[in-house]
C-alpha cells in the first residue's frame, strides 16, 4: 500500500554569491558542497557585475556580503538589488561587530553573522526562500524532466501528451526538445525544418524578449523549444546554456517539461539537475528494468534524494510476463504513476502529429496521463492511484 504522507520537495534552491574574499567564497563553496538541495549558480567577485548576473541565471535568492569593496560596495549592492525590482530575496553576511538589521521593505531579507555553521546558513536560506515565496504572487513553476535509460518505451510521447494536460489543468506550459541531436519533437510533430530552435537564442544573455520569436506555438496550445534541425549542431550547445533557459523560463511559464534523450551525458545532467522532478519511464521490459536500477545507482551517488525521481509505468497494463511485485522489488518501491497501453490511438495520433489526449480524451490512456498531470502538480496525491494498481 502506498503512503498518504506527501513526499519532501526536491526543488533545488538555486544560490548566488557576491563575495570578494576568496576565503569566505571557499568556506561557502564548503558547506554547500554535501548539500543537494543547494545548487551554486556562482560567485560574483565585483559588485558592479551582480545585477547582471542576477538577471541572466536568476537566482532563487542572492547572498551578498556587507563588506564588499570594489566601486559598488555591499550596502550600496542591496539596496540596487531592491530598486531594480529584481524580485529575488536578499541575504546579507556580515560580522557581529558591524550588525544589519533585517527590513525586507529595504531589500534586506535575512541576515547571517559570521562565523556561521553549515545548518546556520541551510536553515536562513530555507527560511528567506519560503518566506519570500509565501509573500509574492508570482507564478508556482514546476519544472519535470521525462527520462528513460532506453529507447522505445514511448518517453517523447508521454513527455508531448503531459505537456497538454498541464495547460489543459490551467498551467501556462513550454515543452523543451532536449534530445538536441536528433530532435524526437521535431519528427514527431513534423515541424518545418526552418522553424526556429534553441540555437537561435543568444548565447551571451537570455531575456524573455528572446522568447518569443523562437518558440513554437503547437496547435494544442502548448510552446515548444525546439532542438537545433541539424545533428551536427546540438554541439553548439552547452550545460551553462541550458541552466540560462531554464532559469529564464521558469520565471515565464508555471510548467516547464523537459523530453531528454537516453543517454547520460553533460546536456542530459543539467537538465537532469534542472528539474524539480524527474520522471523517468520504465515498462514491463528486462532491459529496461536493468537500466532502471542502474539508474538508481548513478543518481543515488550523483545526491539525487529519492523523492527528485518519480517512476511512470507505460503500458502499465501489458506486463509481457514479469510480475509487477518483482517491478516494484527491484525498483525498491512501488511506482508513482502508470498509464496504460492504447496502441492503436497512440499510433494514430503520432502518425498524425496531435496529442491523444486531445484526439480521444474519454480512453483510457488519455485519463491516465490527466491523472498523471494532476498528481505531479500536486493537486491530487499519487496515493490515490493505490485502487488502480
């Protein structure tokens, strides 16, 4: 029986850091480094480059210290933080001789004297991110990423067909083609091959403004992020690139899916690490079980906690021979989610570039992705699904 208790977040706080003494950056860089919930965009040594910064990667919450030098000194730094209207909470370092009141009305939203422990600084940023998130009316995002460790098991299909269904819940929703070698999107919605991809965004600095005349507007009402046309070409892009795209469309649309391909490399981790929720796609197939637990492996030893990855059994109804118990065993747990077999829907949807959540929404797979959408948002817990088991 699966557990009603909610599963911990395994959103990721991302972090920057505007430190000019190289020791405090280090002794930072220190405590953070067995701390998977933090994720160290970077560490800006000069004042005056921060606002920059701050805009390009977009951090969940900045750490300045107020003792910075430099022509930009770190009072100064808060306070331009909070008149450019960066929505981003601010946590300011200092030492317990020079004390800093906190005032979020003056862009000062937490306050951590050094020294100061590793659960110190956890528990500060913790606390100024939920405080500041409970205070601003801006959008929920979610941002889930469709993984399999082997080919066939209908990933770009799930990952297309999930994508409708959030903003058939409401979610204002962009689907990101990241199988950017061989574009998996691009063939199954036969989208011409002059079409706009991720390679027409700028490399040096992403604004929304770049947005839009690079996205593709599906006719389901979902904008896609298309891979690059040509194969040779997924080389132009790289991890640092990814992590600007997310950051920028994480603070444009309320749902962000992600279809990666299938093998581990550094474009598949930052996306991999970009997400909120992995959902990885496993079938009733041995090889694929194999890789499944392989997989467990390889996150467990990167930090991934448990509950980043959810598991989706497709075809959940053609177990082909293996006994769903021995599934579960093997993964160490029951699976979140599973949607069932409709080959001949699916195909036909496929073959003609829709969504068969669109095309049938009464069958009984369409349902199950619904439900699927529903349970990653949160909106209805994935023990609920404990009956259909």
């Amino acid at each position: 029986m699966v557990s009603s208790e909610p599963m911990p977040s395994s959103d990721q706080t991302r972090l920057l850091i505007v430190e000019d003494v190289p020791q405090v950056a280090q002794y930072i860089r220190g405590l953070l480094n067995t701390q998977a919930s933090i994720k160290l965009l970077d560490v800006v040594s000069d004042g005056s480059r921060a606002i920059g910064q701050i805009r390009e990667l977009r951090p969940d919450v900045v750490l300045v210290d107020s003792l910075l030098q430099g022509r930009v000194k770190g009072p100064k730094l808060v306070e331009q933080i909070h008149e450019a209207g960066l929505d981003v909470p601010v946590i300011v370092l200092t030492v317990p001789q020079q004390p800093v009141d906190e005032d979020p009305g003056r862009g000062v939203h937490g306050v951590l004297a050094m020294p100061f422990s590793g659960f110190d600084l956890m528990t500060r940023i913790a606390y100024v991110k939920r405080e500041h998130a409970a205070a601003s009316p801006g959008l929920a995002q979610h941002v889930f990423t469709v993984f399999a460790p082997k080919g066939g098991v209908g990933k770009t299909t799930v990952a297309f067909n999930l994508a409708v269904a959030f903003g058939q819940q409401g979610q204002r929703t962009v689907l990101i083609d990241g199988s950017l070698q061989f574009g998996d999107l691009r063939a199954l919605l036969r989208v011409p091959v002059d079409a706009p991809s991720i390679m027409d965004l700028p490399t040096d600095r992403i604004a929304e403004s770049d947005l839009a005349d690079v996205l593709w507007r599906d006719p389901s009402g979902v904008d896609i992020l298309l891979a690059p046309p040509r194969i040779e070409m997924a080389e132009m892009i790289n991890p640092r690139d990814v992590d600007k795209i997310l950051s920028l469309l994480r603070r444009v649309y309320t749902t962000v899916v992600i279809d990666t391909s299938s093998s581990i490399n550094d474009i598949n981790l930052a996306f991999l690490d970009g997400a909120d929720t992995i959902v990885e796609i496993v079938t009733y197939d041995s090889t694929t079980i194999h890789n499944t637990i392989s997989m467990a492996d390889t996150f467990r030893s990167i930090g991934y906690p448990a509950s980043k990855v959810h598991y989706l059994v497709n075809r959940a109804d053609s177990p082909g021979g293996i006994d769903p118990d021995d599934l579960h065993r093997a993964l160490g747990r029951i699976p979140e989610h599973r949607v069932v077999s409709d080959g001949h829907l699916v195909v036909r949807s496929n073959n003609e570039g829709v969504p068969f959540v669109l095309a049938d929404p009464a069958a009984a797979v369409s349902q199950d992705i619904a439900r699927v959408a529903s349970e990653l948002l949160g909106t209805r817990p994935a023990a609920a699904v404990a009956g259909h088991r």
